[in-house]
C-alpha cells in the first residue's frame, strides 16, 4: 500500500492548537501582539521561560506551545500576523474580579514580550453563587459601562462583557457556570479569546478605508473628467494625451491596490472567523441587555461594511478605466483607419497625377525619339546624291521617312509599356 508522505500531516492538522481543558473556577488573561515574523525571538524567550520555571521547552520551530506551571498554564499561539499568549489560573476565584493571571508570571519576562499588543483580555469564570446578582452589581464590577452579555450553549453560562479597555488596557469577561463541563469552558474561553482577536485584527483595516476613501474619491472624479472629454476629442493628438492621463490614472489605482490588497484580503478573512466563532457561542437574550452578536451588529459590521465598500469602489473605479481604455482604445483605432484611407486616397491621386505625367513624358519621348532618329538618317543621306537613284529629292526622302519613324517610334513605346505591364 503507497501511502501519501502527507497524510498523516494532514489530519494532525485537525487536531492543531486544541481548545483548553479548564476547571472551574478559573481566571484566564491574553494578550495579542502583532509581529514582524520572527518566531525565533519568540520561542527563544519561551524556551528561557521553561528553563527557569523547570518545565519542557517549546520544539524547534514550533507554532504553539502548551505547558502547565506551578501557578498558571500557558498557551501561545504563533500566527500570520500576530502571536497570542494565554495564562490560565485554576482553582478558587481571587476576591475580586479579573485579576490580571500575568502577574504570577516573572515581570521581567511579561515585559520583555515583543509586538505591539492588538488586543488584551481578562476573563473571569465562576460559578453563580460567587457572581454578582444583580445589574446593579455587575455594572458596578465594570465601572458603570454598558454591559452586552447573554445567555450561551443554551443556557449553560451567561457572560457579560463591555468590550471597552479597563484602565489597566484589558477587556473584562464574566462567565457565570449555571452546567459547564470542563472542556466546554475550555471552547467558552477560546471562543471568546478569538473574537476578540479577530475582531480587533479585522477593525485593523479601518483606519486605512477612511484614509483612502479621499483618494479613491479623487481618482472616481479625474475618471469622470476624463470620460467628459471622450467627447470634446478632434485631434489625433488629443486622443494620445487623453490615452496618456487615463494610463496615469490606472497606474496610481494599481498602486493603491498592490499597497493594500493584502490588508483588505485579511480583513474579510479576519471578518468571517469573528462571525463564525460568535455563532458557535449560540447566545440567547437577556432582557434589556444586548447580545455579543447585536453589539457586533451595532459597530462592529458597519466597520467591516466601509472596509469593503473601499474594495468594491476601488474593483468599480479598475472596471470602469478598463472601459474608458477600450472607448478610446477603439476611438483611436478609428482615427488611425480614418488616416489611412485618407493616406490612401491621396496616393492613389499621386499615382493618377504619375500616369498622366508618364504618358506625357512618353508622348514627348516619340517625339523626341523620331527627331533624334531623322537627325541620323539626314547625316547619312547628306553625302548621297538622292537625284542619281531616285526620282525624288533628298528632302522630298526625309519627308517620306519622317511618318514612318515615327509610327516605329510610337509603336516601340507601346511595345515596352505593355510588356512591363505585364
């Protein structure tokens, strides 16, 4: 049996970067830094960790990395863009709420994480009778923001969230446990971790729409400019300097797509985890409290909507310079046909003008042949005495000789214009 050399790879693909087994009570936070592709530097600083900590080292070239401390377990992640580090306490829940889990890791070490961080969050899941009971009270742990939650894995555990940066930078979670089992919170917490990455990984585009949209705006109204003098065209040369400013115009749209293409790619992309990863929370509604897909619904798609209302504007704006390019493409062709038939036309005058200046230079060749051609026949016939031999003078001779020189002469002509006609 011939194996694949892949397959095995591929279905340990499957099973990559698992969801996290979480007893409960449990405190969980996250960061996500963006990087420059340099995993090396990161599992570095890993491996440095575990020596200090006496625990397994992460393998060369790894793209996770899954170890339990003494105090905490930790996760990383390394993907295209960005890298994520997750710390997860066990056990009792702290006497408050949220309490940062990085804290019981070396500080040097936190501190010396490289990236720039994209999003942070503190998810604290407990059981319902260590969970505040009322609004009142779950306002209050959030300092008074305005709370989205909701009921989720059909009412297994309600969250409540503001999705806005504490003082300290992070995001607060709450899961209240009303039936988890261990992997469930593990999947909770994932999924929540993802959103939030994802999404703040998908909102990264926006500030580039909104700084494009002026330009895109700008090229849309040179473009309508141009397609106006499609009409105002006289000249050949008006037609090329039109063709000229529309190459100008594709040439920066172009450079417009080629700098950002790849952003906008994995915006969409970024876009259809985040909603895929919400429905997999199955959120039920609480009253008067918005849910994670409502809030999303509120901004968060809106957001996403002006990301790709710059793509398709910019996809429109290349289509319609495509047509502007063939009208006037098609436009020149005309003026170029227009020019040859005209070229046409006054070479085949020249040539009507050559023939009748031919036929006279042929008319005037007979003459000139039969003249040059009696000059010989008199020098010949001057030393005869023509009155000996023939009854005739010797001017009366030239004057019989003359009309048959020049039938010969005329008849010669004819001859050679009709073989090269030939």
């Amino acid at each position: 049996m011939d194996l694949h050399p892949l397959k095995d790879a591929l279905i340990d693909e499957l099973h990559n970067r698992p969801f996290p087994v979480v007893d409960m009570p449990a405190q969980v936070s996250s960061l996500v830094f963006l990087h420059n592709g340099n995993r090396e530097a990161e599992l570095d600083q890993l491996i440095s960790l575990a020596q200090s900590q006496g625990a397994s080292a992460p393998n060369a070239n790894a793209d996770c990395y899954y170890q339990s401390f003494k105090e905490f377990d930790l996760r990383w992640e390394f993907h295209n863009e960005f890298s994520t580090y997750t710390v997860i306490r066990h056990g009792e829940p702290e006497r408050e709420l949220f309490t940062d889990v990085f804290s019981f890791m070396p500080s040097d070490w936190v501190e010396n994480l490289q990236g720039q961080v994209i999003a942070a969050n503190h998810i604290d899941l407990r059981p319902a009778a260590l969970a505040p009971k009322s609004e009142q009270e779950f306002a209050k742990k959030f300092n008074a923001q305005r709370l989205v939650g909701g009921k989720i894995y059909d009412g297994l555990a309600t969250i409540w969230t503001s999705v806005q940066s504490d003082d300290d930078g992070f995001i607060r979670t709450l899961i209240v446990d009303e039936g988890l089992d261990s992997s469930q919170a593990g999947r909770v917490i994932r999924n929540l971790l993802e959103i939030a990455a994802y999404r703040s990984m998908t909102l990264l585009a926006l500030p580039t729409a909104r700084l494009l949209m002026p330009e895109v705006r700008h090229l849309e109204q040179r473009l309508v400019e141009t397609n106006d003098k499609l009409n105002q065209l006289v000249s050949l040369e008006d037609e090329q300097a039109l063709m000229n400013e529309l190459i100008a115009e594709a040439t920066q749209l172009e450079k417009l797509v080629a700098d950002h293409n790849f952003r906008f790619s994995a915006t969409e992309a970024y876009f259809n985890l985040t909603e895929s990863r919400l429905d997999m929370l199955r959120e039920q509604k609480i009253p008067t409290i918005r849910t994670l897909k409502q809030f999303h619904a509120r901004r968060f798609i809106p957001a996403f909507n002006t990301c790709m209302s710059v793509v398709k504007r910019k996809e429109n704006l290349s289509k319609r310079i495509s047509r502007t390019s063939e009208l006037l493409h098609l436009r020149l062709q005309l003026s170029l046909e227009t020019q040859n038939q005209e070229l046409l036309a006054s070479m085949d005058k020249r040539s009507e003008i050559q023939l009748r200046l031919q036929q006279t230079v042929e008319g005037l060749s007979v003459i000139a042949m039969t003249y040059y051609s009696m000059s010989l026949i008199e020098l010949l016939l001057k030393p005869v005495v023509m009155e000996n031999y023939l009854p005739i003078s010797q001017g009366m001779a030239l004057a019989g000789i003359t009309p048959v020189v020049f039938l010969g002469a005329v008849f010669l002509t004819l001859r050679i214009r009709k073989k090269l006609h030939r």
